[in-house]
C-alpha cells in the first residue's frame, strides 16, 4: 500500500464551515442525555489534561513567565474554561465558522464580567487557518505565543498540500523557541486498519461512522484523502486523512521538533496514574458508572457493550472482602464509543529554532516516495519517524 502525491480534489473549508455554523450549541441537560455524554467528556478530560500538563512543562522552564496561546480552529469555545484554569495571560482564538467565534466571544465577556475582568485577554478572529496568514490579523502586530493549540482540527488542513503549509506556517511562525504546538486529531493508521478490516468502504457503529468515497483500499494520496466523519449528533462533514510522517517533515520545515506522539488510548492509561488527572476524570464524568447508579440506565444497550467492564469488576469483586457494605463501582466506556475515542492521537511538537519558512511552496509531496503506514495501530510511539 502507498500514499501518492496528490493535491486534494475540491475546496470543502466553506461545506466544514457551514456545518459548524449550524450547530447548536446544547446546554448541559440535552447534553447529559446525549448517547456520547461520556465520550464527549472523555474527549474533553483529554483536551484537559493535555493543556494542564503541557503549561505546567512551560512553567517548568521559566515559573515567571506570561503565556501567550494561539488556538486554532477553537470553535465555540469549549476549551476557555481550561485556559481560565491553567491561569494563562493572554489568548487569541481563530476558526473559519463566524457563529462560533461569536459564540465563543459571547462567553469568555460573560466570564469576564464574572470574574471582574480578573482572567486572560483574549483576541477573536474568523479566518480560514488553512488559507489566511494569521500573523496579518492579530492586533498586536509583534505578537508571540508560547503555547499553540489545534484541537480535533488539524486533519481538515490536510485536504492540500498549500493548507497544510499555511496552518503548519500559521502554528509554528509566532510560536517562540521552547514553545509547544499540541493537539489531537484521527491516527490515519487506525482509520485505514479499521477500513481494510470492514467489507466496504466504511466503518463503524451506532456512534460514529467513517465512509471513505474511494473504492481502493491500497492507495491513498498524501493530501485530500477526503473521508466523510459522522458522530453522533455532533459531526457530519468531510476530513481528511493525516499522514504522520508528512506531517512531520512539513513541522520540521517550520522548525518543529516531535516530542511526543500517543493515541488515546496511550495517553488514558499514562496519565490515569497521576493524581490530578484521575480526580478530573471523575470531576469531568469521563467516564460512565458501572453498574450504573440506582435508577439510571445504562448509555448503551447493548450488554456486550460493557464485557470488559463486567469482567474487570469480577476480577476486583473476588480480590475484595466481602465485609463491605457499598456495592463495588468503577468507571468505562461503552464499547461503542470506546471505538469512537481511540480513533485519535494526542501530539506534541515542540519549536526548536527559528527558521525561514520556504514561502515558495514546494510540495513536500512530489519528494515523497511511497511511504506505507503499517496498518497497525499506535505504532508509531515517541520520537520522530522520517516518511520516506
Ligand atoms: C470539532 S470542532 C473543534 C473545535 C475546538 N477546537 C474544540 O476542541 O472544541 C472543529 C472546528 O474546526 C473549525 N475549522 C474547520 N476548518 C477550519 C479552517 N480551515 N480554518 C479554521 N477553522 C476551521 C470548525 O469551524 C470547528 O469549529
């Protein structure tokens, strides 16, 4: 199997953006009724978590220090609350969705009258992260940041090869040296492992579907491999697979360095040990109550949704003493949506110098020669891997 040079076939920024400016925003009881409640929150305690550490390894470096942070492709807003948390001084949000923005601008002012004005400045720009160059844009025209983040977004930069240059360009070219550029977005591994593995060309469950429009499952092309991304309720609309090695060497043309790569999967079971991450993911009820609590039911219906949940607590329910008054409880996910999260990586890349970016884009692609994922998931594991 290969990935070829490709260019991408269409423009979809403007059908990505009309999706997310239709969205509504759902308050916290629609929400809490939703079948991916957990997996929603799940997704955001590894958003959380994410951000926490990655401001405490900066304060690691220079404890005095103001932080500045660019988030691209922010949405409506849902990761305010953690920048409010991780007590940062300054924060500039983009995304291509003008509803969003708005949205997103509506609830940090309420926040900031309730604080009495006692939390970060913050910038609100609509821009096309994939086309603009948003250095043009901000306010402060010597604007830097220590901290970039694009959160369940990346993959839509690569629909071309010029897109994924210029948010790559619009990531790295305010990021200071030391500075971090995060984010989460679907491992193309998995997905072409989960492709090859169905018998036509789409996967998934009663949560979440992938379908992809091309009929051969051996070759790809290394940008506008476009695929169609259903979740539940929440996401309908093209992507675009994500070939981590290309990925990688179009960063380091930028001067970023990969520090870390996890999938979900990966990162859960690292973190889960610390402390903090552990008491949040209770607080954030990522993870649904097994059994479930008196009364409640259970978020899927299907029994062999929790197999491994119901295994797990037998094995803890022999080891425990049978003095104890509170039934045994822990915490899951449905299998279903289990599938759903593990679909995404976590990345860490870090600046390493300053460089001239080649502004002549020449397409990384065409020097390219096949370079086969292996089909195998969350293969790839630390550190840098070339793709050629
Ligand atoms: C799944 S949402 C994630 C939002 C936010 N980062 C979060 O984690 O809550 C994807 C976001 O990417 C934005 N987006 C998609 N393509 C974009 C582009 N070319 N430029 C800027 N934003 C884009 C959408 O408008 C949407 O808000």
């Amino acid at each position: 199997m290969a990935y070829a040079p490709g260019s991408g076939s269409g423009d979809h920024s403007q059908t990505v953006a009309n999706h997310y400016n239709k969205l509504e925003e759902s308050g916290l009881e629609q929400r809490s009724r939703s079948r991916i409640f957990y997996l929603r929150n799940f997704n955001n305690w590894i958003k959380s978590v994410l951000i926490a550490r990655t401001l405490e390894k900066l304060r690691a470096k220079d404890p005095k220090r103001t932080i500045s942070v660019l988030d691209l492709c922010s949405g409506k807003g849902g990761d305010l609350l953690k920048w409010k948390k991780g007590k940062i001084d300054n924060l500039v949000c983009a995304d291509i969705a003008a509803t969003s923005v708005e949205q997103s601008e509506i609830r940090y002012n309420e926040n900031r009258q309730r604080e009495g004005n006692r939390i970060f400045d913050a910038e609100f720009i609509v821009a096309d992260c994939t086309k603009d160059r948003l250095k043009d844009k901000y306010k402060n025209t010597d604007q830097t940041f220590d901290l970039v983040s694009c959160q369940f977004s990346f993959h839509y930069c690569f629909e071309s090869y010029s897109q994924a240059f210029m948010m790559l360009r619009n990531a790295s070219e305010c990021l200071r040296v030391g500075g971090y550029f995060i984010g989460t977005t679907p491992d193309s591994n998995e997905l072409i492992r989960r492709l090859r593995k169905s018998s036509g060309n789409s996967f998934g469950n009663e949560v979440y579907n992938i379908s992809f429009s091309q009929e051969d499952k051996t070759n790809f092309p290394l940008f506008g491999a476009m695929y169609n991304f259903h979740l539940e309720g929440v996401v309908d609309c093209p992507e675009f697979l994500v070939y981590f090695p290309m990925l990688e060497r179009l960063a380091a043309q930028f001067g970023l360095k990969l520090v870390k790569k996890w999938s979900f999967a990966e990162f859960f079971k690292h973190n889960v040990r610390h402390k903090e991450s552990l008491t949040l993911l209770s607080t954030m009820q990522a993870l649904e109550p097994f059994p479930s609590i008196g009364g409640t039911e259970p978020m899927s219906t299907e029994k062999d949704d929790y197999k491994y949940a119901h295994q797990f607590l037998s094995s803890l329910t022999e080891s425990h003493s049978q003095d104890h008054r509170r039934p045994l409880r822990i915490g899951t996910l449905s299998q279903a949506e289990w599938d759903a999260a593990t679909i995404y990586l976590v990345f860490v890349f870090e600046k390493v110098e300053d460089v001239s970016p080649p502004f002549v884009a020449t397409p990384a692609s065409q020097r390219l020669t096949s370079a086969p994922p292996s089909g195998n998931s969350n293969n790839d594991g630390e550190g840098s891997k070339s793709g050629s």
